[in-house]
C-alpha cells in the first residue's frame, strides 16, 4: 500500500511539474525564445508556420541564434519543427525577418514543381560584425532552407540595421519591406520587382523614441462596418518604453507604395500591458481570414530572469486585427485598432451568471483546476462615487489552496482596469507588480472583459478588444491559477449584467 501511495505522490508531483507550461500559448520546446518570424499561412496544406528567435542551448538570449519552427492547423495547439535556419559561426545569429511566398516565383529560385502557395522565401537580418538583410528559400514549404548565394540583399554597413517586415504591393507591382535603421530612429521603406534588388523609397519616423526602433510591420487593415481600409504602421521600441522595457506602438495612415502618411500626429500604443513585444502579422492569409497577428509576450527588462524551468517565454495568443472608431473620452471617437484573440478549445467546466447587483460579502466563484480559463464580464456601474469612496469591483485568480492570487479589477472613481502580479515567486526590480488600463465605457457607465488566462499569462480584451492588455504572472512553485472569486468591496455599486467562466481544454 505504502509503495504505491508514494507512486502516485511521485506521479502527481511530476504531473503538476510538468503542467506548468501555458496550455493555449505557444512555448519554445526548451532553451529561449523571443520574437516571433516568418509567420505565414501556407494555403496548399492549409497551415500555419510560426518561425520564433531561438536559444535551444540555453533559457537566455545567446548566440547561435536560430529560426525556430512549428507548425499549427487551429493557431493554437503547435508541434514543434527542426532549426529552420542558423548562423554561419557561433558568435553569430539569424535576427528577425519575416516570411513571403513567392507564388509568381518572381526570384527564379523555383520550378514548376513547387506549387504556387509553397514558393517561401525568408528575409531575416544577419547578424555578425554588421546586421544586414539576407534571403533564404525553402523548396519543401518552410521546413528546411537554403541561403541565397547572392546575400546579403541589402547592406548599409551598418550594426543597427534589423528586422526585415516584406509585403507585396499590389497596387505598385512591388515587394515593400520596412526595416530599421535602430538607433537612427528611422523606419525604411525600400521597393524591389524580385527581392534580391532593393531601392530605398522612403523613411518614416515618428512616435516614442526610447532607446531603439525594432520590428516594424506594415499591414492594410479594414475599417470594421466599411469597405475602407486604412494602413498601419507597427512599431516597436525597447528599452526605455513608457511601462520601462520594449512595448510596440503604431501609427494609422495612407500608403501609396512608396511613403506612409500618417493621419494625425497620435502615437497609439498596441497594447497597455509589460509583455507585448514584437507584435508581426501572417503573411498570406485569405482575405476572408483577416488580418491576425502575434506577439512575444514578455518584456526584454526581465525576460531572461523569470522564474519558468528548462523554457522562457510564450507568444501571445493569435488576434484578429481591425480599426474601428472607439471613444477615448466622452467627446472624441479615435480610429483605433481592435484586437480579438483566435483560438479553438474545448470548455471542460463552465458556469454563467446574470443580472447580479453584488453586495459586499457576496462572491461569485468558479474553480479551473487546469489553470486554463476564460471569462466574460459585463458589468455596470450603478453609483457614482467621489473619494473617500474606494469602489473595487475585484477577481482574485489564486492557486487552489487560495494561497497566492493576482487581482484584477476596475475602480470607477479612478475609470481604470488595475492588475496586481505581484507574488512571492519573482522579485525582479523592472517586474512592474501593478499594471492599468484605464478604458472608456462601452455604453453610459457599462465596460466588458474578455480574459484570457493561461497558467502564467493572462490575456484582457476590454470593450470587444478596443483596448488589450497583456501580463504574465508567475505563482510560487508554478501551481497553477485555478481559483476565481469576483467580489466587491461594497453594496450596490456593481450590477454584473452577465458573467460567464469556462475551463478550457484542447
Ligand atoms: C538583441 O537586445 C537586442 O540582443 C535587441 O534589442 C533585441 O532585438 C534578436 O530581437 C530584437 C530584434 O530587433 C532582433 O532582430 C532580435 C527585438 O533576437 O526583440
């Protein structure tokens, strides 16, 4: 009896250790991973390919430095692939870059025998004693490459020259790319007719400058209730972001193939939260499936530090890209992106509750042993309140002896979303604990939530995604958030018109 109590202690225990990994978010098989690459839609196979900046030698950016690969059909659950590509030498790295497919094979690196939607050729910045942008085709549909012997493309002689963002342009005929020249704080739009010849068309600069510009993207997006589009400028910056760290910007406008005019001279942040970075678009996706993008959900202050065994860092998870015009205060509508989160799951456990005005010892709870879960939460604000009031309407997500717990919640004298992370399990002086967004309700005193909580990383959608902001958390021992409580701290001030939880599965 007693030898199989300890097996099952032995087994429990590995189990628990084991669960640790965020179920719905992608996480490099071991070693380290930040950006993420070469995202692109293969439509023959009906696949998704995901490329990530990769150390599968250690937690903790180095050189070499890879393309990691997976592959996925739901962008949700991925396998993991071989190295797609790697440096020449070990002190140096395959930098980020993006992927396009080539269908009208305007490179000549393909024969007839590579189907249309298969042709994949790699733009990635070379890093050694210069960055320079370089290309890399794949003859098999993205799982191995070989490097152009013509590289590098595009070389400036410069050590501050990265990321490689390449659309084709249809309106213009053209391959756009959008790279930087970092520490210039210049965004360049160079055209070519076949990838390997490259005209400088334009720079674009603008907006938080920071340390460093990183990652740009630009992408045609649609006006959500219009067959407008409009384009948008994605930018990233770290260190030295406004929350401290890298945080990715953008700037909405025209493109006509050759300068991107904004238009107006706002800098809107992607996201509110410390661990959204990097954010890229897939490439090649139907029209129909929209614009969907990821991101590298960590923050470069600390991503090397926290507390995750034998792996760091996830991407965030897949979101659907629109504009809309959102109200940013009670006078003016801003046109704005909105980000919802693609993803397939199953619901294992779920409960819904409706027309709830709270009162103070009232709790509604649900119990997500997976540390897997979503949650809906409409609610409205009944009274309103002026200091020395201190309204809270708070979830507490806790571990399953309630021991630690992170708290969400909103203050409506403050009209702001607050998260509190911190725990025992990371002091990290740039671990930012409390983080806000502060979000204009969606009608007269009404607000929404979509979160999205996934062992170590929790997802918030406010208003239909209007405004989002992403955080990881980390719990002593890794045990997993399973325990909701949605409480206020007082009578009649909170009326949750509808409030939903679902444990998920895959
Ligand atoms: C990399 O910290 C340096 O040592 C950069 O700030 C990180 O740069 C390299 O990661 C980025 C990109 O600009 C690079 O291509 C890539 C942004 O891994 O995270």
């Amino acid at each position: 009896m007693r030898f199989s109590v300890l097996l099952i202690s032995i087994f429990c225990a590995a189990l628990a250790f084991a669960a640790e990994r965020p179920l719905i978010h992608f996480t490099p098989e071991k070693g380290w991973m930040n950006d993420p690459n070469g995202l692109f839609y293969d439509r023959k196979d009906d696949i998704w390919h995901l490329y990530f900046q990769y150390n599968p030698n250690q937690p903790y950016w180095n050189q070499p430095l890879y393309w990691g690969h997976a592959i996925s059909k739901d962008l949700t659950t991925w396998t993991h692939e071989k190295l797609a590509i790697g440096p020449e030498h070990a002190d140096e790295g395959i930098f980020s870059g993006s992927i396009v497919v080539d269908h009208n094979n305007t490179t000549g690196f393909f024969n007839e025998s590579i189907n249309p939607d298969q042709r994949v050729v790699a733009i990635y910045t070379n890093n050694a004693d210069i960055q320079t942008q370089d290309l890399a085709y794949s003859l098999d549909g993205g799982y191995t490459f070989t490097k152009y012997s013509g590289n590098p493309v595009l070389n400036v002689n410069s050590t501050q020259f990265r990321d490689p963002k390449v659309i084709w342009h249809q309106e213009s005929n053209q391959w756009i790319m959008t790279v930087v020249q970092a520490q210039q704080y210049q965004i360049q739009i160079y055209g070519s007719t076949d990838l390997k010849h490259w005209n400088l068309h334009s720079n674009f600069s603008a907006g938080f400058t920071a340390f460093q510009y990183e990652c740009p993207g630009l992408i045609e997006i649609p006006i959500v209730g219009t067959n407008e589009t409009k384009w948008v400028m994605f930018l990233a910056i770290n260190p030295g972001s406004p929350l401290g760290g890298s945080s990715d910007q953008y700037f909405i406008g025209d493109f006509d193939g050759f300068q991107f005019k904004p238009m107006d001279s706002y800098t809107r942040l992607v996201d509110l939260g410390k661990d959204f970075y990097a954010l890229q678009t897939f490439s090649d996706v139907e029209r129909t499936d929209g614009v969907l993008a990821i991101a590298w959900a960590s923050n470069w202050q600390y991503a090397n530090d926290v507390p995750t065994t034998g792996w760091r860092s996830s991407t965030s998870l897949v979101r659907n890209l629109t504009l809309d015009y959102i109200s940013t205060n009670p006078e003016k509508k801003l046109l704005s992106l909105v980000q919802t989160p693609v993803f397939e799951s199953n619901v294992s456990r779920s409960i819904e509750k409706s027309n709830i005005t709270l009162q103070k010892n009232d709790s509604i709870d649900f119990n997500a042993g997976s540390g897997v879960f979503e949650f809906e939460l409409n609610f409205k604000v009944l009274k309103k309140l002026t200091y020395p009031e201190v309204p809270n309407l708070d979830l507490y997500i806790s571990t399953k002896d309630c021991a630690e717990s992170i708290r969400f919640g909103f203050n409506p004298v403050i009209q702001a979303f607050y998260l509190d992370r911190t725990t025992d399990a990371f002091k990290n002086p740039f671990y930012t604990g409390q983080i806000s967004a502060n979000v204009e309700p969606y009608l007269d005193n009404e607000y929404k939530v979509h979160g999205v909580v996934d062992r170590n990383i929790i997802e918030l959608f406010f208003n239909d995604g209007a405004v989002t902001m992403t955080n990881t958390f980390f719990l002593s021992e890794e045990s997993n958030p399973c325990a909701m409580n949605l409480t206020s701290n007082m009578n009649d001030e909170f009326h949750i018109k509808s409030v939903s939880f679902k444990e998920l599965s895959v």
